[in-house]
C-alpha cells in the first residue's frame, strides 16, 4: 500500500461535514484525521504531524480563531483552510488575514475542496523547500546551494574554507551582483568570528563628508546635526565581522584613517578624545581593479597591501553558464513560494534564451527576470515571460543594444527602453568624467545623491562607468 499524499486534520461540530470532507480527502489519497471541537483539535496539533488543517469557524467552546492561532503558533507553515457558512464571510477574510491559506463556503461544491487541498499541499511543499534552503544559507558551505554547481563555485567554497579559519583580511572582487556579499556572509559563518555581528557598508551609499561619522561613530555636538553619540560601524562590528562593500569608493583621507584603525585596533569618534577598542574580521569587496586604481593614485597602495591577504575572484554569469539554469530553478522555486504560486519550470525555448543571454546585471538581474517570469507564467516559464531580456531593433546602433527583433512592442514600451538606454548612457559618461566619484556626478547631471545611487545599481553601472555587478 502507497503511503498517504499528506494528513489533513478536520475540525467540524457536524459530523455529517466531516464524514463528507474525509471520504473526499481520502479519495485524494490523503490520510484524514477528524476533530469535533477546539479542544480535541489541539490536542491532535500538539502530538501529530499534520499537512493541512480544515478548520470550521464558528463553533461552540474554542472558536475556530482561537484554533488558528494556536495552530500557527505549533507550525507557522501549517495551511489552515476555513470553513465558514454562508453569510459569515467576513469571518473567513479575517481569518485569512490571520494567516488562513483560503476558505470554504457551507454548502460547498466537492471540485472547490479538493482543489482548495491540492493548492495548500503545494504551497506545504514550497515551504518546507524553503526552509530547507534557508537553513542551507546559514551553513558556511552552502556556496554551492547559493550560487550553483559549476568549477568555478566549488573554487571559491575551497578558498572559502581554506581562509576563514584565519585572521586574514580578504579582498573579493567580482563584477556587481555576482555575489560578492554572499561570500562575505559564508566567510563569517565559517570563521571564529560566526556568534558576532556581520556588519556590511555600502562604501558607495555613503556621502563623502558622512564616511569618518558611520566607520568611526562620533559625540553630541561634533557636527550640525549631531544630537546624540552614536557608535561607528566598528565598534558595532567588535567581536565579529565588518564588510566594506564598494571598497574602492572610500574617499583617500578616509582611506588613511582605516589603515590606522586597522592596525592599532582602536578608533576615536569624531568629536571625541576616548580611544575605543575594536575586535574585527575585515572582509572588502570592490567591482573595481584596486590595482589599477593604485597605480592611478585614487586609492593607497599600503591599504590595498592590508587588504589584499588573501583575495578571491568570483567570475561573472556569463562566465559560468552550468550556474545559469541552476540558479533560474532556485528562484523560480523561492518566487512560487512568495506568490504561492505552482509554476513548474522552463520550457526548453526559455531554457535557451536564459543560457543565450550575457546577464549583465549576473545573479541580480537574473533573479529579477525569473520573479517577473513566474509572475506572467501560469504553468510553465515560456520565452515570451523573458521578454524582458529582449531589446527591440529600431534602438539599433546604440551602445549595448542587441539586434533583436521588435516582438511587437507597443510605442509606450519603446519609448521607455530608449529612455532607458539614453539615461544609463549619461550616467556612464558622468561617473567617467568624475572618475567614479557618484556625488560629483550627481551634481554634474543636477540629481540628488540617493537618485544616482540607486540608478548606478539598477543598471549595473561600475563607479568609473563600466559595466559590471555584487
């Protein structure tokens, strides 16, 4: 005999309604369990392993509100569906308000319940996926589960193990949302440091006259503004790790008072006299050759020497295609889930343009191509969900744009790709003008600092203006 497609518990003062929901459930090949009242509910909550609960509303002693509760606070992830009579609707919204995953209507149509069970089931099953991948990304060698299968990634796991027992500060490098964070957080798990907090700065969010206040904390009254002392990010990094994303960004007076705060392992807020003691793993991360950059003269060569102990390259996508497909699963799974949806994978036309495509962006923008694919798709992500990759052949001639066919596109949408293209071309060009300095170009384009900040990241633009992704 087949063992049971899941165990659903049913809740219902009428034995006649639960008769009728346990013969369609069991027919479903599920194992039904029966309960009369809140009571004899709970008690079967607390000692069996359920999949589904079906779950009356209204009826006497425990209501089936109180139940709810009780039983998310057993398993958060438990599907709860809602029995309510008609005319006590409003019941079953606030019920699913409360966390219920959908409602009956009393008297109910066969069809609706049993496609109510199959829904639940499903969305059972993306949750436990889920937590399984969650609990994965808390391992430090879960690279592998992050960011994909190939060479490359297993290089990097090696060099992430072989490093993080050490003190070594490490550089890590890699074009903008390839994943330069994720092996950041996977260094920290695996070292000494793993109970302390994971402190991570966007070097490149930070307004240049802010940089010494958010690395080093300051006292009341140092500055306009400064009402209260606050502790810099090394001090609430002590006892574990601090990342400085976006290395290259960091202004060159900042760039000397780091290198003094790293070696004699204290700071002095701005404003203050008191040395404060700091315990830290640094870990930094640039899209940028510091190399270079120091030969130029923008960044020192003595913190780039300080940095640079042991350093780990992590290739762009396009680089590590046997990642693409992996990846592309991972977040359909993880979108089905948020969605609660059940969309089943890629067609092999999908499967090709995914593979075809040079992802720019890397992990980001596929993770945002596969969100929007399974929020068209119904059943299967076909090449038309992907038309987001896809660039329209009248924009011809201008940098970084295909030569694709026009797909029918509306008139709105193209005027809103060129728009997009002439607008990430002005970026690029500020930021090489500037030398990679964002409030200088933000300035130079009369924006704000936050709007080029968060446009550079949109579209993957690298501080000086080249391509990249982290």
């Amino acid at each position: 005999m087949s063992a049971p497609a899941g165990r659903i518990l049913i809740v219902d003062d009428e034995e006649g309604i639960r008769e009728i929901l346990s013969r369609l459930v069991q027919k479903e090949g599920f194992e039904p369990l029966a309960a009369p009242d809140g009571e004899t509910a709970l008690q079967l909550l607390s000692r069996e392993s359920l999949d589904i609960l079906l779950l009356d509303i209204r009826m006497p002693g425990l209501d089936g509100m109180e139940i709810l509760r009780r039983a998310k606070e057993l398993d958060r992830d438990l599907p709860v569906i809602i029995i309510t009579a008609f005319g006590f609707v409003k019941g079953a919204v606030d019920a699913l308000r409360a966390g219920a995953h959908d409602y009956l209507v009393k008297p109910f149509e066969h069809a609706d319940v049993i496609r109510s069970v199959h829904r639940a089931m499903t969305d059972r099953r993306l949750r436990r996926t889920i937590r399984i991948l969650s609990d994965r990304a808390r391992e430090a060698a879960s690279l592998h589960d992050l960011m994909g299968p190939s060479d490359q990634i297993a290089r990097i796991s090696a060099d992430v193990a072989r490093v993080a027992r050490s003190d070594f500060a490490v550089l890590i490098t890699g074009e903008t949302g390839s994943g330069k964070e994720l092996v950041a957080r996977a260094i920290h798990q695996a070292s000494p440091q793993a109970s302390g907090p994971f402190v991570a700065v966007d070097c490149g969010a930070i307004p240049e006259t802010l940089f010494e206040s958010e690395l080093f904390g300051h006292e009341r009254g140092a500055f306009t503004g400064a009402e209260r002392e606050k502790p810099g990010r090394f001090e609430i990094a002590s006892g574990g790790t601090l990342f400085l994303d976006e290395i290259s960004n960091m202004p060159p007076g900042c760039q000397a008072k780091l290198l003094r705060a790293l070696q004699e392992r204290h700071v002095i807020r701005v404003g203050g006299t008191r040395t404060v003691s700091v315990d830290i793993r640094l870990l930094a991360a640039t899209n940028h050759d510091l190399e270079a950059a120091v030969s130029a003269g923008p960044f020192r060569r003595d913190l780039f020497f300080r940095l640079n102990e042991f350093a780990i390259a992590i290739p762009p996508l396009r680089e590590r295609k046997q990642d693409i497909i992996f990846l592309a699963k991972r977040f359909l799974d993880l979108t089905n889930h948020e969605l609660r949806k059940s969309v089943r994978g890629f067609s092999e036309a999908a499967v090709e343009r995914l593979l075809r495509y040079d992802w720019p962006g890397n992990v980001r923008e596929l993770r945002s191509v596969i969100r929007r694919a399974v929020l068209l798709a119904d059943e299967v992500i076909d090449e038309d969900h992907l038309g987001v990759l896809k660039t329209p052949n009248l924009l011809a001639g201008l940098p970084g744009v295909s030569h694709e066919p026009n797909d029918g596109l509306s008139l709105k949408e193209l005027t809103r790709r060129t728009i997009v293209i002439v607008e990430r071309a002005a970026l690029v060009q500020a930021l090489r003008k500037t030398g990679g300095n964002k409030a200088k170009a933000a300035r130079l384009l009369q924006i704000d600092y936050k709007t080029i900040h968060l446009k550079v990241k949109e579209y993957g633009i690298a501080a000086q203006g080249g391509d990249s992704d982290g």
